[in-house]
C-alpha cells in the first residue's frame, strides 16, 4: 500500500491597499522549454492602530501597500478600504 502525501500551496491573498495579486506566465529554461509559474506579491500581515477607529487593524499589505500607508497615514487609507465596502 502506498500513501501519497499532496502538499498544497497556501493561496497568497491580495494586499488590501493595492489590491494585488499573483501573476502568472512561463519560466522559459536556455532550451526554450517553457512551463508554468507564478509571480507572488510579498504580502506581509500588519498591524496598526487606527486613531479615528480606537482599535487595532490586521491588514495583508504588500511591501508597496505599506509604504503608502507611510506616505498617506493609516486613517486615509482605512478609509479608502472601508469606501469600496471591504472589512477591516
């Protein structure tokens, strides 16, 4: 008897500032072969406290996500997520 083990590959989220998500294409080796792959975005899982809330956040943000957290402010970009309808 022979048991096989599948290991799934976690889905990566979309950042929730961008709203990026993975891409997909070919990965073409020296003999032209092509097959399939995926780009990841580095999504990273934040926490911020939103003043205008009084409550801490959980957000999944890419790298760019959070620096425009930094340039804009949490509050700002809160309330953009919040204006197209999604939870926070």
């Amino acid at each position: 008897m022979r048991i096989i083990i599948k290991f799934s590959r976690m889905s990566r989220q979309r950042c929730h500032v961008t709203g990026a998500v993975p891409s997909f294409g070919h990965s073409i080796s020296h003999s032209h072969r092509r097959t399939k792959r995926r780009w990841d975005v580095n999504i990273q899982r934040k926490r911020y406290w939103v003043p205008s809330m009084g409550r801490h956040v959980t957000l999944h943000v890419s790298t760019k996500g959070i620096r425009i957290i930094d340039r804009d402010g949490i509050d700002a970009v809160v309330g953009r997520i919040l204006a197209r309808g999604e939870k926070v």
